[in-house]
C-alpha cells in the first residue's frame, strides 16, 4: 500500500490538510491535531466509514461536509456529531430527514442531489436559517407548509425540483412567488435577495467587480448563498478562517 503522505494544493489555506490511500485512518499521526478542527470534509465513498474511529478526537467539530457517499439515514452522524452547526451532505442519497432531530443546534443544512421529498422533520430545527434542498424530489407547495414552523428561517434553494417544472392537470407549475407567499419571513430565495435595496447592492457590487474567470463547480457553487445566525450571507469555506481537514480517497480526491 502506498504511504499516505500528506501534500498541498495550489490556492488552500495554510491550514488545510489533505490525505491520499487512507486504508486505515485509525493508524494515522493526524490525530493528535484533530481536538481543534472545526471543520471536516470528506470526499468519496469510504470516508463515511472512517467516522466513528475519530468522533472523539473531532470535539471540536462545528462543520460537516459529505459527498459521493451512500446514507440511509441521519441518525448515524447524529449520534457522533449533536453539535453541528453545518452540515453539508452531497449526491448521497438520502431519501428522508430521518434523524435530524440529533441536530438541535444546526443552523445551516444544505442536501443538494438527494431524493428527499418532504422537508416536515425541519421543525425540530429552532435554530435552523439556512436550508438548501436543490435537486431533490419536492413537487408539492404543501409538503414546505411546516417550514413556517421554523422561527429563523430566512434562506430557502429550491433550485432544480419537480416543484418548479412538473405540471398537474394542465396547471402552471409553481413558481418562486408561490413560496414566498406560503413564507413571508424568507429574504433569499434560491441565493437571491428579496429585499429590494440588497438585490440592488448586490448588482451595484458585481457591476463594480472586474471580470473573472468562470468558477469551478465547487463547494460553494452547490451550495449558493448561505445566511448566518445574524441574517448575512455566509462566506464559503475558501474565505472561513477556521481550519479545515479534508480527507479524500485514493480514488476520487474532488467533489
């Protein structure tokens, strides 16, 4: 087996870790720096597993991200992880929010490229401000009716579900002013602004940004924008200033 040998790619944070060949992460030296990681990703299928042989090194863990891993349900990390502020799971397919009830602190959840039909389970978030469900299989107005429920909710991706494009009967789909209606506290909806003067902030700002090349179809390209506890949007992880371990199989190392 190739040894796993820590390296850096171009443009990462100092403080960013990556590994190659983890077979066995239980063996590695990595651990006695965990205790202070607020933020874990992992990438590819077998990292899910290695899960349970650092939770308790992970104390500290504050952000999640998983992708390209198969998950049945929530309860799994819910039982490590309770504190999570963020969590961020990938094309894995969940098809339910069984289990979300570990998460009583979670703030900003993003699912994109699951098979999720029904966001009920939400109400058991309270400090829930942040949801992405893009490119699930919502179709119904109604099934989003409990997230009235949520007192700070104020961020909703719907982007690519059959809300927006199957019809019934002849009858139009749904459209965004139809969830804006059904949740009047919402200020973005599918990463745009609802408040006029920020939707005309954000133009004045991009008009005055100089031209840059097309971004790649990263992590905060999935995840649109985000909203913190204080309503602003969040910044993605390339711009956080907490440290960050991501580890990546010998078999896929991007998203």
């Amino acid at each position: 087996m190739a040894e796993n040998i820590p390296y850096k790619t171009f443009g990462e944070r100092k403080d960013d870790v990556f590994y190659e060949n983890l077979s066995d992460l239980a063996k590695l030296e990595i651990y006695k720096g965990m205790k202070k990681r607020t933020s874990l990703r992992l990438y590819s299928g077998n990292g899910v597993d290695l899960l349970p042989h650092a939770c308790q090194y992970l104390c500290c863990l504050k952000s999640l991200y998983i992708s390209d891993s198969h998950l049945e349900s929530l309860r799994f990390l819910g039982a490590y992880f309770s504190k999570l502020k963020e969590l961020t799971l990938v094309d894995c397919g969940l098809r339910s929010l069984d289990g979300i009830t570990s998460f009583p602190n979670l703030k900003i959840l993003r699912l994109p490229g699951n098979e999720i039909r029904s966001v009920d389970q939400c109400i058991y978030l309270p400090q829930l401000c942040h949801l992405d469900v893009q490119r699930n299989l919502i179709s119904n107005l109604q099934s989003l009716e409990w997230l009235m429920l949520c007192p700070k909710l104020v961020s909703l991706v719907l982007l690519h579900n059959p809300l927006y494009f199957l019809t019934k009967d002849d009858q139009p789909p749904y459209t965004e002013e139809d969830v804006i209606k059904l949740l009047p506290k919402l200020k973005y909806i599918d990463g745009r602004p609802l408040d006029p003067v920020t939707q005309k902030l954000k133009k004045f700002r991009k008009w005055m940004m100089p031209k840059q090349t097309k971004a790649p179809e990263n992590y905060s390209k999935i995840s649109n924008d985000t909203i913190s506890e204080d309503t602003t949007p969040v910044p993605s992880p390339a711009a956080g200033k907490s440290p960050t371990l991501d580890i990546s199989s010998p078999t896929n190392n991007s998203i």
